[in-house]
C-alpha cells in the first residue's frame, strides 16, 4: 500500500519487494520469513533469529558483527517477532545510509544486503549445531524476554485475555513461545529447525529507498541462492458464537485490568473493513472515542481505556485500568458504549472527525519507511492489494450505515478480570 510504485519479483523461495523513492536519506532492507503459528515451533522459532543475530562464520562474535555495522557508518540492524493472525513472522531490520550523500561513496547497500545474507546463511554452525555459547546465552534472555510480559501487568492481562479468548485456536500460543520450553531446545534442534525454516518458510525481501532496481536484483539472486518451496498455509479457525464467559484471576495487584474481547468477524482485505476500522475509532482508538470520553473522563472509573483491533485474527479487544471494586460499574459503562456504537449513537460530526485521525495516522505511517513495510506487508498476509489511494478513498466513503452494519457483526466473547488478592 504505497503511492509510490512497489515492484515485485517472484523467485524461488522469496519474493523481492522494490519501493524506489528519494524521500529518505537512507536505505531499509526488510527480510521477513513467514509459518503457521503452532505451539510445538513457536519458542524455537522464537529462539532462532535472536541466535542468527549473534554471530556468522564471517563475524563469530556479535561484537564483531556490531562493530563492522559501525563501518558501514552506523548501521541500524535488529530482529523481531510478530503474530499476524495464525502466522508466525520473524523479521530482520537493517537500515544504511544512501550512499550519494557520502563523499566516498562507499557501496552501503550491496555491503548491508551481504550481510543480511550472511546472517540467513552463514550463522556460526559446525553443520549440525549452533555455538552452543551463543544459543545458551540467546536462550537465557529468551526466557527474561517471556518473563517481563508476566512482570508488567498490562501486557500480563492483554496476552491472558487472548489466551482465554483463542484456547484451542493457534492465535492463543504467545508470540515468544512458551517458558518451560526454553531449556529443553538444543543447539542440534535449533539447528534442525534453521534448516526447516529455510526450507518452508515463506520470504519476503523489501528495500525501501533510492537504488538501481536492475542491480539489486542481480545482487539479490546472488545472494539468496533459495529453493522453491511448497507453503504451508495456516490453520484458520472460526469459532462458532458462544455465551460471554468470565475469567477472574487474582494477584498481588493493587490496580484492577479490565480487558474484555469481542470477535468481529471481519479480517483485513474484508470489503467491510474500513467501516471496522472507523467503529473502533469511535469505540475507542482514540482520546475522542466512547470509551475514553465515557470511562476514563466522564465516571472517572479508568486510570486508561482504549480498544484496538487484531486485523488478521478479527479480534477486537478493550483495554482498561480501573480500581478492583469498580469492576461491575466499569464493565457497565464498557457495554453501554458498545451497545450505543451498535444503535448509531455517535454523530456525523463524531464521524467525520474519526476518518480524519485515521487518514493522518495512516500518513504518518506511510512517511516512514518502516511504517510503509508493515503496511505493505499486510497485502502478503490477507492476500489482497490494497494501495494507499484505494485505502484512503474507501475510508473517506464510509458512512454511518456502515459502522452500524459492522456492529451488527461484532460479538461479544470473553470478559478477563485481573484483580487483587482480597475484596
């Protein structure tokens, strides 16, 4: 989804994604592997691009690896992990400086696209095990890394929400795996897993900046010497509409959670999906929105409240900090505006106001060159091709028939309670 022209190459293996733009003054390489999520891979795959970041038979130490980033002028390179429905997606993020505005002209993306390739193929292996330094020390933070979720209560509350919601459905399993099975991966399962991974996962290489496409392609097939592959598509789950359930948990906790889930049956690519993302505005994606005026301003009830969308699961999930006792009166409120929302109790001006935000916050989005990957990448996911203009008018067009046509498919499922030990 871009104003700007993406070209895109099939290869075997991976497909390379091209946005040619002088707006910025740097270039991004975005190299994402996509698989199902499925809870016997996910804390190995988890585990695996941390490792691959730590070290190449080129540059064995992530010091070395770091410092040879600083040659290349200060090089920005890191990894992540998200859940985009039932998919499991691990990105590699390396951002260089253009070259033209160098007085030496040091050949920076060929050296940034090198060793992003040097990552993917070259870890540091004996051929059939990780360092087994590097995996010990990956698995340890690892396991911190799942840990702080647990540690901050907002978080602890959204990921328990989703569990309670999705059990049973892949989307429950959490996006860095599962703590007790940190310690039993081994460097030669990782390592079997790397091969799998290579084999199966499906590619997607963005560059983002002002290049010569012709060469970077040559350069690319060069580099990423892949197989083709036989994808495996996620399971896709549709639970069938059940009675609201309540899930109470308690802690030593002095501020309540209150976060209640609904499934909208409505995923990105949907025809309806704008009008979705215009009733969460109103709902709650923003400080105008119900829950924020109603909530947290007006009944003084929430320390924070707000609602987001997961787009691809069809999830639409409210967020609140309340005090413990408050619970009956919050939840009320929460439901009355949802109710409200339903009935078309928002007016034109509240509309308008809405689908404005939202085409700014797209914008901003699109004016980075990270942001216009996410975005891109969304089209890879739903399979569909939305551009930045079919985007902007279709959100333009939506009107309060719509929004009130998409409550009528909302529903609402699991109400998660986190409160203190006492009361």
């Amino acid at each position: 989804m871009s104003q700007q022209l993406e070209r895109v190459i099939e290869r075997p293996g991976m497909k390379y994604h091209f946005v040619k733009t002088d707006k910025y003054k740097t270039n991004l390489i975005v190299l994402k592997g996509r698989a199902p999520l499925n809870k016997k891979d996910a804390t190995i795959r988890a585990l695996l691009p941390h490792v691959l970041q730590s070290g190449t038979n080129t540059y064995p130490t992530i010091t070395e690896l770091r410092s040879y980033l600083e040659e290349l002028y200060g090089a920005l390179f890191f990894t992540d992990l998200q859940k985009k429905g039932e998919n499991h997606i691990i990105s590699f993020w390396l951002e260089v400086a253009n070259e033209k505005f160098l007085s030496d002209e040091t050949p920076l993306l060929k050296k940034g696209l090198t060793l992003l390739a040097d990552v993917l193929l070259n870890p540091k292996t004996d051929g059939e095990r990780f360092d087994e330094d590097i995996v010990n020390k990956e698995k340890r933070t690892l396991k911190q890394r799942i840990q702080s979720v647990y540690d901050d209560k907002m978080r602890y509350a959204n990921l328990r929400l989703v569990e309670e919601m999705c059990k049973g459905e892949p989307y429950a399993i959490p996006v860095n795996g599962l703590l007790e099975d940190v310690d039993s991966i081994s460097s030669e399962d990782l390592y079997r897993y790397y091969q799998k991974v290579l084999d199966q996962d499906e590619f997607d290489l963005y560059i983002i900046g002002d290049f010569n496409e012709d060469e970077v392609t040559e350069l690319c097939d060069e580099l990423f010497p892949l197989k083709g592959r036989k994808l495996q598509a996620p399971v896709k789950t549709n639970p069938q509409a059940r009675e609201e359930k309540t899930v109470v948990e308690r802690e030593d906790v002095l501020q309540g959670k209150l976060n209640i889930g609904y499934r909208t049956n409505i995923t990105y690519g949907d025809e309806d999906y704008f009008a979705l993302q215009v009733f969460n505005g109103l709902f709650g994606g923003f400080p105008h929105s119900k829950l924020f005026m109603n909530v947290r301003e007006r009944a003084s009830l929430a320390y924070y409240a707000a609602s987001r969308l997961e787009s691809h699961k069809g999830l639409l999930l409210v967020m609140t900090g309340i005090e413990p006792k408050n619970f009956e009166k919050a939840k009320s409120i929460i439901q009355e505006q949802m109710e409200a929302m339903k009935k078309g109790d928002f007016t034109e001006e509240q509309l308008a106001q809405t689908k404005a935000v939202i085409q700014n916050q797209m914008l901003e989005t699109l004016d980075t060159a990270r942001g216009l990957t996410e975005v891109l990448y969304h089209n890879i996911i739903a399979k569909t091709d939305i551009t930045a203009n079919e985007w902007k008018e279709k959100i333009s067009l939506v009107t309060k028939e719509d929004v009130v046509k998409v409550g009528e498919k909302i529903q609402a499922d699991t109400i998660y309670f986190l409160t203190g030990l006492e009361g």
